[in-house]
C-alpha cells in the first residue's frame, strides 16, 4: 500500500514536471494566436474569394521590413464604390468619417532582439503563405508558423549557399542570379 | 650636427632650419600619461588597479544564501507565469496612407545644421517621421560629406525635456495671441517714449532672416540689430577694416596651402568653420602629394596643434610678438621696413626657419590667428600681405558670414541698458546672462528694458530674468536658408512637425513687425526672399517652381558673386599695431612667482556652452585630454611637479577680482606658465544634464579696447587641498608596452618596398562567404576630431552611463580615438587612433566564450549575438584591443542614469534598427552591420550588384576628412582594398595572429622635408 503511494506519488511528480517542462518550451511560442480585431477583417474574402494579390494592400513589404497594414484610405479605394455593407464594413466607414485611426491587434510577433526584413524575403521569391500559412482561406487571421529560430533556420538552410564541390558551387551562383542565398550567420537576424 | 644644444620651447633643438620644422626624429616611444612617461608601461588586466566598483568601492552586498534561493524561486516562477500569456501588441496604421512615408523605409532630407553660426549643409536621416541621425550633405562644396561632434548631437537636443513646451509669459504659460499682444503693446510703447528697440542674436547667417530684420529696420526707425557671438571673431572684423576697408571675416583655403601657420586657431577642433577646414587640411596634407608644413604656436594643446608638424607653446600674451618677429623677418626678406626690433619670445631659430618656409610659399601660404585683439589681427594681415596670400588663400572678395558678432556693439547696447534708453530687446539664440564677461551688468541692464523677450528654447540664464520667452522651434522642425560663405548658400527644411507649442523665431519677428495672417508667415516669406532675390541670379533653371524644388532637394545653391570688390593692397596702420603690441608688453606689471596666465578655449564637445544639456556631447572624451564631465585647469606637467599637484587637486585661480575653483588636469604639451581652461561649463539653468558640470569661466573673460580677451594675465593659483577627480578615459586601457600606433617616413616607405609575409597561423581556414568587410584608417587624415564617435552613438544606440561609472571604466563608446604621446612631456608630438573592434578573422574573444555568444560571420564580421550571452566578461578580458563594452546595468528606463534613454522623449532618437541592449550583456563594434544589410537589401531592391560605396558605416559617413574608408575585401578594386595594399598598411597587434580586418595606414611624418 505504502509502496503503491509513492510509486503514485513519484509517477505524479514526473507527469507534472513533464508537463512543466513542455509548458516551459512553448514560452514565447503563440502558434495559432488569433485575437480579436476591431473590425472582423475577412482575409477569405479579400485574398481568397475576391483574388486581391497580397502585396495590393500590404505594399511596404515590397521595400521595407514591416509588411505593413493598409492605412484606412486603402480599404477606401474599394469600398467607396462597392455596393455590400456589412456590419463591419459599417465600422470602417465610421473610422473614417470620424477621422479615427484602427488599433489592429498585431497577431506577429518577434522578439526584439531580432531583426526580420519583409522586402529580402519577398524580393527573393518566398511566398507570403510559406509563413503566414493559408490566408486566403482564413476567415480570422491567425498565427500558422511558430516564429522559432529553429523553424527559421530550417528554411534558411535549405536556401543557404553551401557549395563544396565546384559543381555545386557554380549551379548555386547560377541559382542565385535569381535568388540570393539565405544567410546563415547570426549577423544576418540579431544586430 | 650638435644633438645636445640648448633647450627651446618646443623640446628638441637642432641647428639646420631643416631640423627646425622637425619635432621629432627616430623610432618614437609612445606614452599615454605622464605617469607612463616617467614610470614606464604598466602591465595591467582589464582593470588597472583592481576591479572597479567591487567590494571596496561598491555598495556593500546585503543578500544572503537565503535571499538568493528564494529570489531565484520567484523569479523562476514569475518567469513561467509571464511566458503563459504575452503582451498584447497594436499597430495603428496612418487613416490616409502617403506615398512618401512607408513604415519602416528612412527617407533623407537636405537641411542646414545650425548648432552653431558655421551653417554646415546636412543630409538627415528621417525614419517614420523622427530624424534620428544627422549627416553632411556631400552636395555642399564647402563641408561635404562629414560633420563634427556638436553638428552630430543636435538631434539629440531635439528629443532634449529641457526645452520648453510652449511661451512663457512672466514666467507662466500663456497663449501665443497673449504675449502678441503684450509685446506689439510694449513696442507700441517704446514708439511713444522715443526708446530704442534692440534686436540681440547670434551671428545670422540666414539671408532671409536678415532680410526680414532689415525691414524691420526701415520701419522702425529706433530699431537695431546687434550680433553677439561669446567667442568672436570681432577683433578680425575690425582689423580688416583697418587694413583693407572691409569688415568682414575672410573665406581661407587651407587646401591650396604649402605652410599654414596657426596662432592659437584651433581651426580643425573649434575656430570658425572647422568641419570645412579639416577637410581642406586633409586634402593638402596627404603625405602622397607634397603634403602642406604646417606650425602651429598656442599655449594649451589643441586638436589642430595637435596634428601640427611642429608645435610651440606660447603664453597668450606672447603671441601677439610672434607674430611681429614674423612679420619682421618676412618685411625683411620683403625688402620693406618691419617693426622695431624686438625680443624673440620664442626660439629665433626657429622663427627664421617658419619664415624661410613661408617666404619659399609666397602665395601659397596661411597664417591665420585666433586672438581676439585687433592689433595682433593687424600684424597679421600685414604678414599675409607681404605674403602675397590675400586674394590666393585668403578670400575677402567671397567673405565667410560665419561669425559676425561685434563685440563693441553689445557693450554699447550694456550701456544703453544700464541707462534705460532700450524700450524693448529681443534675444534670439544669445543667453548673455550665462556667457558676458560682466553678467551682472548685463542682467542689471535687463531689468531696466520695459520689455524684454528670448526667443531661446529653454528657461535658460537669461530666460529666467526676462518678461516673456517665445521659444524658437529647433531647427530640425523649422524652415530656414543660410549663406555661411557669400553666395553658397544651403536651405534648411523641417524633418518633423513641432513637437511642442513653439514658434519659428521669424514669425515672431513678423509678427511683431504687424503682420497677419499670411503675410506672418515665413515659409511664405522664406519662398518669396528666394524668388524675388535668389532666383534671378541663376540661369540653368527659367521656373521658380522647379529652381525652388530642385534646391530644395539638394539643399545647396552656390552662385556666382555677388560681385564684392577684391580688396585693394594692405592700408598702412600696422606698424602702429606692431608698436602698440610692443609697449603694451612692456607696460604689463611684472609678474611674481605665483603669477599666470590664464588661457579660455571653446572645447570641441561643448563649444561655447549653448548645448551643454546634450548628454552625448557631456560624455564626448576630450579630443586631447580625454576627459569627460568637467572643464578642469590645464596645467604643465613640469608646473605640476613643482607645485606638488596632481590630476583632480582642486586649485583657485584669481583673476582680478574674480575666482573660481577647478580640478587640475595635467596636459602634456601645456605651455609652463599658462594655465587652460574649457569655456561652455558650469551652466546653471539648461537643464539638468548641464547641472554642476563643470564651472564657467565666462566672467573671467575681459573686454580689453572694445573685444573680449580670451585670457587673463596676472593670475594666482592657490591650492585648496580639495579633491574632484576628473573622468578621464585617456588611461583606461594600456598598450603595456606594444607597438599599436606606428609611423613612418616617406624615405622609410620607398625603402620598404616589400610587405612582410602573412605570418602562419594554426587556425583552420573557414568558409568564407561573399563579402569580407573591413575598414582601413588613415592616421595621417585622422585629426581626432570625434565626429564619429558621437555619430557611431547615434547610429547604435549606444548609452550614455554617466561621470560615476566612467571613473570605473565603463564608458560605453564603440569607438574611442586613442591618443598617443611621444616625445618630452614638455611639448610632445601626438598620434590620434580611432580604435573600435577590429574584426579578427581569428578572434581571441570567440575561443573563450562558453555560449558561442561571438563568432565571425562568413563575411568576417565579429558579430556578437547579445540574446546569447550571459556576461561571462572572458571575451573582454580576451580582447587584445580593448574594445568591448559591458552593461554592468541597464541604462534604458533606469532613474540611476537619467540621460536620454531614461525619457520617452529622449528614446525618440533611437536608431530603430538596432537592439536597445539590456543588463549583463556584452557589446562593441558590429561594423554597422545594420548598414551593411540594408545596404544589400537595397542592390537587391534595385536588382544591381552591390558597389563599392553603397555601405558606409557611421564613423566613415561622419568624417570630414575621409580617414575611414569602408568596404569589401574581396573586391579587389574596392577602396578599402586598395588601401590596404598600401605600404602604409599595418594591422594593430599583427604577431598576435588575430588576423583584423581592420587596417591603419601608418602615421608619415614631415613629408615637406622632401620638397
């Protein structure tokens, strides 16, 4: 009996330290991380139904870091002539009469101590779904990637330049005509 | 030739004139102190003489076994409670999106510095709507690409909480439309009681403002402009008058000449436009191409004195006779009458030979004078003259209208205070309560203005005793243009809106002319000044529109001139000044044992004072002494010994009827009875910064015939027996003993012919990526300005940490430009080396490392991963240079460091692009690696390959004399690698192994002696 007990304890003790430490692995991950926004902003309809290419509204990730959330005046170039009002809609048509900015709540976040360049990816070909998973189908925008270094570096090594033989190391600089090599130096994320 | 002749002033003495223009020869031995001199290298750790701020000098450590444990519970707790739930993050995107602001892009934009009256054309780094970094428009063909330490630091002084946020009227906050009214009533006023209304500013260099003052001059028949400048060049002024009918400061071109003899003209660190002249100076001192011989006699060492050939110290008083035993020699090789005869007060053997060289240049030679005495001002002129230089380097066709302060002007309109005949002043950009010789009249003559207004950014010395403070906008959010040479001129823009309730200082002025509305406004008036008077003197461009976009954008317009006569040949008048030079020597009571010479300089961090809350420039070490935090007396190394004083003793020193008590600082190289002093401290109301640092010296300043005399003979020293250290960065790192600066001979460089071989190395070889970064410098071209010092704090976020901790060795710099000594400690020669992480491709600091928190990246960077290091300091202790930096604590939202980081405010200059570094982590130099990405980035936007030139890391983009050169190793045609092909090329510490990627180019000394 006695030795049941603490045979039961100890098992006890490891099942909550196991689940401690899986609990402590996952700080600062916040895959699938979906908050309410200010205006239930469909991306389904905009990417997936309507086809409106991605950089349309988000056309700073073409030359800056930040991707970039379309000013009010965007949404506007559409939904000025557009016919549908919804609810939402309402809400930011009302934004703007009252000459009110959005506060979006920013679903992706990388610590500080990293620096992430929108326009390097973008100009060198990754698709935007390669980490923001399939918005097109998203009704409510969620995080879809964990934002790891691991899982960053998973991609950047497949990418990197690592030519040894000459062979390689020619196709590689022909490849990067097009695209140029992911860095693999701590330098190129943490400054 | 006798090596062991009499002692001159200047150390060594030789007999042939050649040797005479040398200040030293054979393999140098370099020392950083005086102690070193005498004692030797000391072989120290880290931290000489033990840990700093352990437990002797520390707060004692309280916290038990016990206390650890149960802290460390709590934080593991409160660390695992915190990772459950992140914070929530917003983004506001702009309602109506522009096409010029992209969150995250930086924009650029052509603007006019005006940190001080040289009106620098800038190029400012805009990043989502703040202008965090400053830099030189390379468009500007005056000052080009490079900047100084103060012009780098403006933009921190707009984030500054010292400014005021709104008017003041009596001291309360009032509406604008208020203190409008009070004063166009006060004006009113004056109108009716006949009183004088005064207009007190700074040197304007800004056409339009002038414009608009003019006009307030013909209508307002009692209205004056008077230009106050604390360290002027009025005594110039008036000497040119004198000698060539025209008040005025002339343009020089140091780059066109062969000798430049300086008197006490700090040109490259302070005097007149020094951003410029170092430029120039560099251009015609490569040692490739003949470089210029350049003698410079001063009584306290100067950062120009300091890169001259030959360096004679001079009491202040004597200077004025150096230059007549100049003048005589040279009016004798002339064939005309001199002075009189007189005694040489420095070796005449010397002065034959300094006269020889000018002679053998005549045309292509400078002497140029900081006194502020017309008489000395005069001589000088006559020694150009006779030179035939005006009209070659000295330029009075094209006046400078950089410093147009009249010192005679101001002490008149004292007096006309002090009667009560001023009904209204306005002070624009002047505080003469802090910096007139005799505040006290000043502030006394203020109280009898009927209404007296500054036009100032903060409640400053005089702010505080006068009736309203209408703050001008800093000039990062105003309009402006600015003519610093005749018809050059540069257009100022604002970078960002205003951030408080302030007012461009020319719309209160037209306001107050009566204007409305529109017609109040400068912009308006600013476009119409450049229509109506700028415009049609050009002829590429027919429409306005586009003359005024097009200058706009490149922000300098140089235009013909506007055809000021050439001067005609010298009046006569300076044999007069000679004589009265002379007697007034004469006339001087003779001084006693404990009688010297005082000796006020502006130093190159805080100038004359007026941004003295600027924490950077606070921290800036002291080109040549390296000391931060304090003005101190400078005193001779030989006066120290036999008054028995040592660094940080406090002394009183009288001057007439005034004291003041400093700490002692002794300076190698520091005239034997003359004692130097930084003006610009001991500022009282500019902030809390600026509170008890240092002691100001303005009120010891004279005027003597009408000009202010920046030194004081007669005076007495007393000791104290206190006790101020001073926080001097200078021995903060031994060489113990090794070679780290070299230098050369052009001789020794042709005999050279062949670089040694790579040493071998027991490293394996790494993969190596692209690029292989590296930076060459060029100790001939570095003058040790600093520029780059405050710009590489700008760019990385570097913090600023306060006296307290620099005394423990912490200062925080990425780079620090070394200054090295060599030669007697009565009159060294200097080496200055800017020193900053020098990118080994076998670092020492990498192989110590516990968490491979520093690697070298495939393309030969240094990189240190602050998110991986857990400050086990090995790396530090590792480095053979000396160039990483701890965070003993955080300096960011911290009360203990209340500098700029500690304010939202303040943070508002931080560079965006890189971490804000936290407690217990190492840092240093990246190489602007931030830079470096964005810069590929960029070839990769415009689908080109990456150019030479397209990265340029802050240090480099700051120097006005390009001694910095960065780029790509493996492009063998990059300048970088050019560079270090060159002979001249050696790396610090080379039989270590570290391998640097890091170059200097090695010191050449007295190319002229060649020619």
């Amino acid at each position: 009996m006695r030795l049941q007990l603490i045979f039961l304890t100890v098992i006890g003790l490891g099942l909550a330290g196991g689940a401690g430490v899986w609990q402590f692995s996952k700080i600062g991950i916040h895959q699938s991380y979906s908050p309410k926004q200010p205006i239930a902003f469909p991306h389904k309809v905009h990417a997936g139904d309507n086809q409106i290419p991605c950089l349309y509204c988000h056309s700073a990730a073409r030359t800056s870091r930040h991707a970039g959330i379309p000013p009010a005046s965007v949404c506007m170039n559409c939904h000025n002539i557009m016919e549908k009002q919804t609810v939402e809609i309402e809400k930011l048509k009302e934004y703007v009469q009252q000459q009110r900015p959005i506060t979006w709540v920013k679903v992706h976040n990388l610590p500080d101590f990293v620096y992430f360049n929108h326009s390097q990816h973008v100009l060198s070909g990754v698709a935007c779904q390669r980490c923001h998973g399939p918005v097109e189908h998203m009704e409510k925008i969620e995080q879809f990637a964990p934002l790891t270094m691991g899982w960053c570096l998973q991609c950047h090594r497949e990418h990197a330049k690592v030519g040894v033989t000459e062979f390689e190391r020619v196709s590689a600089d022909l490849k990067q005509r097009q695209k140029p090599a992911a860095g693999l130096d701590c330098a190129s994320c943490h400054y | 030739m006798d090596h062991h002749g009499e002692t001159t002033p200047a150390g060594r003495s030789c007999k042939s004139s050649k040797d005479l223009l040398v200040q030293i020869g054979g393999p140098p031995v370099y020392w950083k102190s005086v102690d070193e001199l005498q004692n030797g290298p000391r072989v120290t750790g880290e931290f000489p003489g033990g840990l700093p701020g352990g437990a002797t000098s520390g707060p004692r450590a309280e916290t038990t076994r016990r206390d650890f444990l149960a802290l460390m519970g709590f934080s593991l707790a409160a660390a695992g409670l915190s990772g459950c739930r992140a914070p929530v993050q917003h983004a506001v995107p702009l309602l109506v999106g522009s096409d010029q602001i992209v969150p995250g892009v930086s924009n650029y934009y052509a603007t006019t510095c005006r940190g001080c009256a040289s009106s620098c054309s800038l190029l400012v780094k805009q990043r989502d709507g703040r202008p965090i970094k400053i830099d030189g428009n390379a468009e500007s063909s005056l000052f080009g690409g490079g900047t100084c330490a103060g012009g780098q630091a403006t933009v921190l002084s707009l984030y500054d909480d010292g400014r005021l946020k709104g008017p003041l009227w009596q001291g309360k906050s009032a509406t604008w439309n208020e203190i409008d009214g009070h004063i166009l009533q006060a004006l009113n006023d004056a109108q009716t009681a006949q009183k004088s209304v005064v207009l007190l500013s700074g040197t304007m260099t800004s056409p339009s403002t002038r414009a608009i003052v003019a006009e307030w001059g013909r209508s307002n028949p009692r209205f004056r402009h008077v230009e106050y400048d604390p360290v002027s060049l009025s005594a110039m002024r008036q000497a040119n008058k004198e000698s060539f009918g025209q008040a005025a400061v002339p343009h020089y071109s140091f780059d066109k000449a062969k000798v430049i003899v300086g008197l006490d003209a700090d040109f490259l660190g302070t005097w007149l436009s020094p951003v410029e002249f170092a430029r120039q100076y560099a251009s015609s001192r490569k040692p490739e191409k003949n470089a210029a011989l350049h003698i410079q006699f001063e009584p306290g060492m100067s950062v120009t004195g300091s890169n001259a050939d030959v360096r004679v110290p001079v009491a202040p008083s004597q200077l004025g006779a150096t230059a007549i035993a100049l003048l005589r020699r040279i009016a004798h090789k002339a064939g005309t009458s001199g002075p009189d005869q007189s005694a040489d007060p420095v070796d005449s053997a010397r002065l034959d030979a300094v006269a020889e060289a000018l002679w053998k240049h005549r045309g292509e030679s400078l002497v140029v004078s900081g006194s502020n005495e017309v008489a000395v001002q005069m001589v000088v002129n006559a020694i150009n003259a006779l030179l035939g230089n005006i009209g070659k380097t000295i330029d009075l066709a094209r006046p400078s209208r950089q410093r147009n302060g009249d010192d005679a002007a101001v002490a008149q309109l004292v007096e006309e205070m002090a009667l009560g005949h001023v009904g209204v002043l306005v002070l624009y950009g002047v505080n003469p309560v802090y910096d007139y010789p005799d505040s006290q009249a000043f502030a006394a003559g203020l109280k009898k203005v009927a209404l007296s207004v500054s036009l100032n950014d903060r409640s400053d010395e005089t702010g505080a005793l006068v009736n309203a403070i209408c703050p001008d906008h800093h000039f990062l959010e105003a309009w402006g243009d600015a003519e610093p040479v005749e018809s050059n001129f540069s257009l100022a823009q604002p970078l960002i809106a205003p951030l408080f309730e302030t007012r461009a200082a020319q719309d209160s002025l037209l306001r107050w002319m009566g204007r409305e509305g529109e017609q109040s406004n400068y912009y308006t008036y600013l476009r119409e000044y450049w229509r109506k008077d700028i415009f049609p003197r050009q002829k590429e461009l027919p429409s306005f529109e586009v003359f005024w976009d097009q200058s706009l954008q490149r922000g300098v317009v140089t235009l013909a001139s506007a055809g000021g006569a050439a001067p005609g040949p010298i009046h006569g008048g300076w044999q007069e000044a000679a004589n009265k030079i002379t007697q007034s020597a004469k006339a001087a009571p003779q001084g006693n044992s404990n009688s010297y010479e005082l000796h006020f300089y502006e130093s190159v961090a805080l100038r004359d004072g007026r941004q003295a809350n600027n924490p950077w420039l606070q921290e800036l070490p002291d080109p040549i002494s390296k000391v931060t935090w304090s003005n101190y007396a400078a005193i001779a190394p030989a006066l120290a010994a036999q008054l028995k004083l040592e660094n940080g003793d406090v002394v009183a020193l009288k001057a007439g009827e005034k004291q003041v008590e400093l700490p002692v600082f002794i300076q190698p190289g520091q005239e034997g009875r003359t004692i130097s002093i930084a003006l610009g401290y001991g500022r009282t109301a500019a902030g809390k910064v600026a509170e008890n640092v240092g002691v100001n010296v303005f009120p010891l300043t004279a005027l003597a015939a009408g000009q202010r005399r920046l030194s004081a003979v007669n005076a007495s020293l007393a000791s104290t027996g206190g006790k101020k250290p001073l926080a001097s960065t200078q021995t903060h790192f031994s060489m113990e003993g090794r070679p780290i600066v070299l230098e050369t001979s052009l001789d020794e460089l042709e005999k050279e012919s062949e670089k040694p071989e790579a040493l071998p190395t027991l490293w394996a070889e790494r993969l190596q990526g692209e690029h292989s970064w590296g930076m060459a410098i060029d100790m001939n071209a570095c003058n040790g300005c600093s520029a780059c010092v405050i710009a590489c704090q700008a760019e990385n976020n570097v913090p600023v940490v306060g006296k307290d901790q620099i005394e423990r060795i912490r200062i925080m710099h990425w780079i620090r430009i070394d200054q090295y000594y060599s030669g007697p400690a009565e009159n060294p020669v200097s080496v200055h080396q800017p020193m900053m992480c020098q990118h080994c491709q076998n670092a020492p600091c990498e192989t110590v490392c516990p968490v491979l928190a520093t690697t070298t990246s495939s393309e030969g960077l240094n990189a240190q991963v602050y998110n991986r290091c857990i400050g086990t300091r090995y790396c530090a202790n590792n480095c053979p240079y000396k160039v990483r930096r701890f965070n003993w604590y955080n300096y960011t939202d911290n009360p203990k460091f209340d500098f700029n980081m500690e304010s939202p405010l303040g943070r508002m200059v931080l560079n965006p692009d890189v971490v804000v570094r936290s407690r217990g982590v190492m840092e240093k130099c990246s190489m602007c690696v931030q830079r470096i990405q964005l810069g590929k980035n960029l070839a990769l936007q415009g689908g080109r390959p990456l150019a030479d030139g397209d990265i340029q890391t802050a240090c480099q983009q700051s120097c006005p004399t390009q001694a910095i050169v960065f780029g790509d190793l493996k492009d063998p045609n990059s300048r970088v690698s050019q560079l270090q092909r060159s002979q001249r090329n050696y790396q610090v510490l080379e039989d270590l192994g570290t391998r640097p990627n890091v170059g200097y180019l090695k010191k050449v000394r007295n190319p002229m002696e060649r020619s």
